[in-house]
C-alpha cells in the first residue's frame, strides 16, 4: 500500500501529478519555498536587483541541490487542498517557485535565457497601466504574451504599482477599496484580454497590506503576495503569502541556501496583534501562538529590523511575547523568527511579521 504522506501531491496537485505515471510513489512536500526578484541587470538600483551572473549561479545552485523548481500555481494549488492531506506530511521534498514584481525588460533580455536553460516556469507579476504606457524599460504586450505562450505566467500587481494601505487625502477609506477593486479586476481582465490568463494571483505593491485588506481581498477571490519572508506550508494564509526576497543584498548564495532550507512556521495572532500599521512608539510587545512542535523553544530567536535580536519570554508551552528592546523605527519593518528543526537537521522554521510604522503624527514614510 502506497504511504500516504508520499501521496500528497497526487491528491492535491493535480497538474504536477498528471504527468507522474499512475502507481509511481510522489514526495510530499509540507514545505516550499516562493523567491522574488524584480531586475535582473547590473545597470539598475542595486536594493532591486541582481546581477545576470549571480541570477545564473542561484538557477545554478537549485539544480545542482536537487530543488524541484514548480510553476506558482502548483504551490498555491497545494495550499487550497490541503485539507485533503494527512496531517503528518513528509518534509523531503524541496519545492520552489521563482517570481518576478514590475515586469521589467531585463527580465526578458537577461533572465530569461537562464531560466529557460534550466527550463524553469516562473511568474511576472504586472501593473498593466505601465505596460500600457509603452514605458521602454517595461516588457510590452507582445512580449508578455509571447512569454505566457512558453509557459510563464502573467499575474496582478496593481492597476498602477499603488499601495492598498496608503489612502489619498480627501477620499474615504471605503471609497478607495472599492476605487481600488474596479483598478484591480480591470487589470485582471486586461491581463487576461492580452496574454490568455487570469489567475487572480495579486502582489500586494511595497508588500503593505492590512488584515482588514486581507479580508477584502479574500472577498474578492484574490490570492495575495506579501513580500515578509518565510516558508510556505498547508496552513499559511492565502492572503499574505510570502516571499524571500533574493535581490542585493540578498543574494548570497550562503543566505539563499538558508531561506531555500526552511520550513514553514504555522504561527497565530490575535486580532490586536495581527494589525500591520501602528504609529511610532506606540507598539511595545507582540505575543504569538504557535503550532509546530518540532524544535526546543530555547532555539527560537527573533530579529526586528533596526533593533536585532530580541529577547522571547514562553508564556506558555504554545505561545511566546516579544517586548521590544527599544520602539521600532519608521518605515516597513519585519519580525523574523527562527528554529532549527529537531527531525530535519540543518532546517530551520521561519517565519516574519511585517509593520509599516508611520511617523508620530501618521503620516507615511516616503516609498
């Protein structure tokens, strides 16, 4: 009889499994791992982008690794049937989506030869407004279509690249949702008029969301990408699906080997704690809830942005608090927390916290 936790994916990823041979025993995967990228160049601003050779080196690295490189619809497809899978999951097979924010040129010119060398599919998240302003550092219609047609796929960030959280002054919070809903389901069928594909996959522009934006985007039938790092597993939110960055000055292959080694944390909140947008020096601690038994709680360490590492105080046997060691500062911060697991050794449980902290008198920070 066919172990089940080696069935996963015949039960929950459809198309993978379609070009398995029936009866052929599949890996399961508890965790996989999305990579996002935006230039890929030596001409561009270096906090987004990687150079041709390092990009080579990191397609490189996933091959010679034995990394199984998947299309991002296989992943988020595993997540939505996961209750259909055994609630012990193999952890031995290593999947990864690679992904691409603003459909830049050099994606075309520079990163897709490497990809297609490795014959990696991967994704291109687009705000058709620049593509529709003929912009000449952008990819055009013609060529996103062309790069759908050979197997890539073409996904939402936004009508223009507009934060969902940062309201324009003189309209109403509500009025801006439903402004923002009509900009993103005419991008969505804008995308889907020109290249043949509407998958309502959304990438939150700057990564900066908000639970209650969540929820709308949950209403709206949107799967969301965040950009705060971390794994993915059967229990991670298809609202705020993250991603590791691996741009400069990520783009180590000694930092890449960590991030593509990790396992996803299933970490909770309550509601209070779960909100993204606080003042400065008006959030002081956070306490999370957590599931996942598999590392000594003595080995899990915290980082905040700007602050380092923090001291976790255990409440309970499922639940720790952060007090911060000083008030985090203005900007897009993250909380990562880690632990090396006990049953796979050299992986670690990772998970990130994002807050976008305004100024003492609310106003944002500049993008």
């Amino acid at each position: 009889m066919m172990n089940p936790m080696k069935n996963l994916f015949l039960s929950l990823i459809f198309p993978f499994a379609a070009a398995i041979a029936v009866g052929t025993a599949v890996s399961s995967a508890q965790a996989a791992v999305i990579l996002q990228y935006h230039h890929v160049s030596t001409d561009t601003p270096a906090s987004t982008s990687i150079s041709p050779q390092q990009f080579e080196n990191h397609m490189r690295y996933l091959k010679d690794r034995g990394f199984t490189v998947v299309p991002l619809s296989t992943i988020v497809n595993g997540v939505k049937n996961q209750e259909a899978a055994s609630s012990s999951l193999d952890k031995s097979e290593k999947l990864v989506a690679i992904t691409f924010d603003d459909a830049y040129l050099d994606i075309l010119t520079n990163g897709k030869p490497i990809l297609d060398a490795f014959n990696y599919p991967y994704t291109i998240f687009v705000n058709p407004s620049l593509v529709e302003a003929k912009q000449p550092d952008y990819l055009n219609w013609q060529q996103l279509k062309m790069i759908a047609e050979q197997g890539a796929i073409i996904a939402n960030h936004g009508w223009q690249h507009q934060s969902l959280t940062r309201v324009p002054d003189g309209i109403a919070p509500d009025m801006w949702l439903a402004q923002y809903e009509q900009d993103l389901r005419r991008a969505e069928q804008l995308i889907n008029d020109k290249v043949g594909q509407s998958y309502r996959y959304f990438a939150y522009p700057y990564g900066e969301y908000t639970p209650e934006i969540q929820l709308w985007l949950k209403e709206n039938k949107f799967v969301g990408f965040s950009q705060q790092s971390g794994a993915v597993g059967p229990n991670t939110d298809l609202t705020a699906i993250p991603r590791f960055p691996a741009s400069q000055p990520y783009d180590k292959l000694t930092g890449l080997r960590d991030k593509l080694n990790a396992l996803p944390f299933s970490i909770s909140l309550s509601e209070q704690d779960n909100q993204t947008i606080y003042r400065h020096q008006t959030l002081s601690s956070v306490t999370f809830h957590v599931d996942v038994e598999d590392f000594k709680p003595s080995q899990l360490n915290c980082y905040v942005s700007g602050l380092g590492k923090q001291k976790v105080n255990w409440l309970t046997d499922s639940s720790f608090q952060i007090t911060f060691s000083d008030n985090l500062p203005v900007g897009r911060v993250r909380c990562n927390c880690t632990a090396p697991s006990l049953s796979q050794s050299g992986r670690y449980y990772w998970y990130s916290k994002p807050w976008f902290i305004l100024n003492t008198d609310g106003s944002w920070y500049p993008l």
